[in-house]
C-alpha cells in the first residue's frame, strides 16, 4: 500500500496528461468531426484514413518529411562526429569553445525562424550580401520551391549540430583510456582510428542520439511554419504543418488520424532502434566474456 501511494501520482498523471488523450484522439479518428459544427460528428470507421491516402498533399507531405528527416539527420550525425573529434583535444580555450556552441540549442524555434527569415530576405538579407561578397549570384532561398527545403534544412542543421557533437563527445570521452594509449602507440590515426576505434566503442551513444534526432525531425513544426508555413507551394510541406492546415480547414478527425500514423512510424523507429541497441549489448557481453 505504501508503494502504490508513492506511484499513484505518476500514475493519475499518465492516464490524465497521457493515456487518455492518446484513447480520445484514436477514437476522434474514427469519427467525422467538424471544428466549426459539433452537432454533425458521427462514427465514420476508418473513412478518415482512406481519405487520406487518397489525397496528392498527404503523399507529398509524407515525401517531404522523410527528405527533410533523412538530410538532415545523416549532415548533424556527420558534422556533429567531426566536430565532436575536433573538440576532443587538448586546446587551449577548448572548454570555453564547448560551451559557447551549444548555445543554439537554447533559442526558441519561433525566435530562430524569425532569425533566419531576415537572413534569407532577398534584398537586405545577410545570405545574399554574404554571397555577393564572395562573387556569387544572389538565392532567392526560402521564395523559390527550388530552395526553400535545402534553406530551412541550413537553419535546422546549425541549431542542432552543436547537440549532436557534445552528446558523441561524452562517448569518446567515456573510451577507456587504455584502448586510446594503445591506438597512439600502434600510430593508429585518421580514418582508422574513427572507423576501427571510435564508431564501435561509441555505437550505442550514436543510435541513441540518431533516435532523439529521428524523432524531432519527423515532428518538426514550429521551424517550418514560421519560415515558410509550407510554401512555396507544398515545397516545404512537412507531415506535421498539412496536419495544421487540416486543423484549421476543421475536420478534427482527420487531423487525428494523420497524427495516429505520424505516432505509429515514430513507434516503429523506436522499436527499430531498440532491437539495434540490444543486440549491440549482447555483443560487448560475449565479448566480453571471451
């Protein structure tokens, strides 16, 4: 009983802030249920879905998203690792240098959208005098449906590198030193040392911080749809900014069920990513014990 008493408020907060909005919404679903007219909402089955498949947007939407989500979290898992070996050395102001770059992370997605409109704006914009300096020609970057996905994944990358690198840098910095002075004394450097060396001892970081990445990618929002809600045209039309337009056009059941999938292909990355991870353990484990 004292157990129970001691869980019961995690509990009562999980079936309120968790389970039962998760039940609502599935059953939302499969109703057809207006935002402007209550009184017509009525079980419809799994009509919502079908309806989905059916639409160009939603394929283009789940096209887009999984551009965006593979770009971009295979350049942060890159830049991250180089920037990670980077900081992995014993430089003078290198502790100053790892603080300052995670500051990124901390701006708000609506400050740092704002932010990146003014650098993309085709006149006074810094992108443009930046390439004109260089004598390039002007971008129209977020205005053309060429552009605008590679410059919204440019915003993105610079925010969430920084966090990438200081998670794997706790990975390398976690490595026995033992097995590092023994690569130093086999002169073991450059490509080999990353890819005999850090990658396997620092495996289980990585898929962890891909997951994480994997994730937020999918369900990215707030970025999107301040720099471009979408546009131009449905270049930029992410999962979860078609699922808004759908909220705001009223049909909630709709926007419902475009949430169940969006929650069901994030499930099977979860449950993908877990498997990897522990097969990985039971592979340190034999190794080990050999």
């Amino acid at each position: 009983m004292t157990a129970l008493a001691f869980v019961l408020p995690t509990l009562l907060y999980l079936l309120a802030l968790s389970v039962y909005p998760l039940f609502y919404a599935g059953w939302q679903s499969l109703n057809l249920s207006n935002l402007f007219n209550p009184t017509v909402t009525h079980f419809i089955g799994l009509r919502n879905y079908t309806d989905l498949f059916e639409e160009d947007f939603f394929w283009i939407s789940v096209k887009t998203t999984l551009v965006w989500t593979i770009v971009v979290v295979s350049v942060e898992l890159v830049l991250g690792l180089a920037l990670a070996l980077l900081l992995d050395r014993k430089l003078r102001g290198v502790g100053l240098l790892r603080s300052l770059i995670i500051i990124p992370v901390f701006i708000s997605p609506i400050g740092m959208g704002l932010t990146w409109r003014f650098i993309y704006e085709p006149v006074g914009g810094l992108g443009n005098w930046l390439l004109g300096s260089v004598g390039l020609g002007e971008s129209r970057w977020i205005s053309s449906t060429e552009t605008a996905l590679p410059s919204i994944m440019i915003a993105d990358i610079w925010q969430w590198t920084p966090f990438v690198a200081l998670i794997l840098l706790a990975g390398i910095q976690s490595i026995s030193p033992e097995i590092l002075e023994a690569a130093r004394l086999d002169r073991v450097r450059g490509p080999i040392y990353v890819f005999r060396i850090v990658l396997p001892l620092i495996w289980p970081v990585l898929l962890v911080v891909a997951l994480i990445r994997l994730v937020d990618s999918i369900r990215t929002f707030d970025l999107v749809y301040i720099m471009t809600r979408g546009g131009p045209g449905s270049s930029t039309l992410v999962a979860s900014v078609y699922d808004f337009t759908i909220f705001q056009a009223g049909n909630l059941g709709k926007m419902a069920a475009l949430g169940f999938l969006l929650l069901l292909l994030i499930n099977a990355l979860v449950v993908v990513f877990l498997r990897a991870l522990s097969r990985q353990e039971r592979r340190t484990r034999r190794a080990a014990r050999v």
